[in-house]
C-alpha cells in the first residue's frame, strides 16, 4: 500500500477539529482493517505514531531552506539557527518515535501485516483481465 | 540566490522566464490558500511532507457505494461491531456486484479553475487503496485467524470495479 497517499499520511482525522494533530491523543484513523478505528488498538497506534512523527517534518524543511538561503548569504548566524533547527527537529522525532511500541504491541503486528504486504510467499499478481 | 531555492523571477540562462516545472514553487506559501488541485504532497515549510490539507473523510456523493463498503469493512467498525471482514464476507459482497465501477467518476472531480481535484482524488485513492487490499487479502486473513499455518495465497483476480479507479486515480 502507499504509506503517504493511503495507508498513513493520507489517513488521519481529528478527535477536536480545534486541537489538530497537536495532541497525539487528538489523532484518529479514517480507514482501517482491524480494530484501528478504536484510537486504542495497535493498528491505530502502528500509524498514528507515523503521522505523528511526519507532523514534525515542517522543521526539516524549514531548516533545510533556511540552511541554504543563510550559506549562500554567507550569513554565520542564521546558518546555526538552522542547523539548531534541524537538530531540535530530529530529537522531538526521534522521541515521537520512542512511544511507537506504547501505542502499538509488537506482536499485534504479525496481524496487522497480513493486509499491508502480504508476505513473501504470496503469488497475487494484477494483469489484464482476459475478456 | 541559492539554485535549489525558488525566486518569483526566476528566468534561464537566456534570461527567458522559466517554464520548467519547478518543485519548490509553493515551498514558503500558506496552505491555507492553496488551491486543492494542487498534489496534496506538496511541500511547504509550514506543512512539512504532511499533505497541505487534512484528508478529506467524507467522499464526493457519487462515491457513497465505495464509502459505504469500507465503513463496513474492517474487522472492528466505528461502532464497534463486526465489519465484512470479520466474517470474510468482503469478497462475495464485491463478487455479488455491490460496487459499481465509477472509474468515470473521476472525471468530474475538477476545483474551479477546470483542474483535477487531487485532493479528493487522493482520498478516493486512499479508499480503493485500502479495499484493494482487503479484498485480495481477505483469504489470508482467514487463514491467519482460524490459527493454519502461515498466511496462505490471497484471491488472484481484482476485479474492474477496483482496479480501475484505483489505477485511474493513482494516474491522475
């Protein structure tokens, strides 16, 4: 499945218009499979962590715009400022991340997988219908 | 200026204005203004790879059988309550003919300005996505929760009413 389009970042709604994705708890799922219209489960908790993770990346790019436009204005301040930027980014990432295996059980994941990929063995194919 | 940064006068070496697409065009812009024909995966520095707008989660009136049948489709509904799959009951519900192909739908998803409404597009994508996935998967599932070994093969065939929106949409 597309993770941006589909199954993750196109996949998240709000509990409290007002609040947004600004709260973790605020997340909710559009579509699921299994139990991941319950916030709660795993399904929802595997997903949820990924948006929230995503919701941060504005900082990446505004980093890496500021980063640029301050090289090339030879600009020594605003070049830290956006290295600041960066780094600050990647640790509240990186702690949005840390809570992935609170908000979905590991084992919960060997179900959940079944409609993501199927599995190596799997022998679906999409072709031409005959007629 | 940085090349990898868009200038609103951008020209070419022949002092041309360039007609090249150009990626960042929207980078610093506000979403909030965007038009939705815009690839909602369009990059700003106020929305990261997040898309522009939140996703839609109500579908265009035309797509109600499609929203119908993936409300009902997981396992656990909103409510609660058993869906199609919990019951393997998604393939012979497609089988028996409760989804229209609405492929030509699509074509009349278009903002104001004539263009494609990728961002409705792109929730009916995430929709058909989502039932593709289920209906070819289903028997693995099965499979998976009356504890046989493995995942087993999943259906081989899928069928018009699926895959052709869901490649028309993917296209657009």
């Amino acid at each position: 499945m597309s993770y941006a389009a589909a199954y993750s970042l196109y996949n998240y709604c709000f509990h409290d218009p007002a609040i947004g994705a600004a709260e973790y708890g605020n997340l909710r799922l559009i579509r699921a499979f299994e139990h991941g219209l319950d916030p709660t489960s795993s399904e929802a908790g595997f997903v949820l962590t990924h948006v929230d993770m995503v919701k941060h990346s504005s900082g990446l790019v505004k980093g890496a715009v500021d980063l640029l436009r301050a090289a090339d204005e030879s600009d020594h301040a605003g070049t830290v400022h956006a290295f600041d930027l960066l780094l600050s980014t990647m640790q509240v990432v990186e702690k949005s991340m840390e809570a992935m295996w609170t908000h979905s059980k590991p084992k919960d994941y060997l179900s959940s997988r079944t409609f993501i990929f199927g599995n190596p063995n799997h022998q679906v194919v999409i072709r031409k219908h005959p007629s | 200026m940085s090349p990898y940064l868009s200038s609103p006068t951008s020209t070419n070496g022949d002092g041309q204005t360039s007609t090249r697409h150009d990626p960042f065009k929207q980078l610093e812009n506000d979403p909030a203004v965007l038009p939705s024909s815009l690839d909602p995966f369009t990059i700003t520095t106020s929305t990261g790879f997040l898309p522009l707008h939140p996703p839609s989660t109500k579908l265009p009136t035309a797509f109600h059988a499609l929203a119908d049948i993936v409300d009902y489709m997981p396992i656990a509904k909103v409510d609660g309550t058993p869906g199609l799959l919990a019951t393997y009951a998604l393939g012979p519900t497609i089988d028996n003919g409760a989804l229209p192909n609405l492929t030509m739908e699509l074509d009349k998803l278009v903002t104001g300005d004539g263009l494609p409404d990728l961002s409705e597009v792109t929730a009916i994508f995430r929709d058909y996505a989502f039932l593709a996935s289920a209906y070819l998967l289903e028997p693995c599932w099965e499979r998976w929760n009356k504890g046989l070994e493995g995942y087993g093969l999943g259906r081989e065939m899928l069928p018009a009413c699926i895959a052709g929106p869901l490649v028309k949409s993917a296209n657009l």
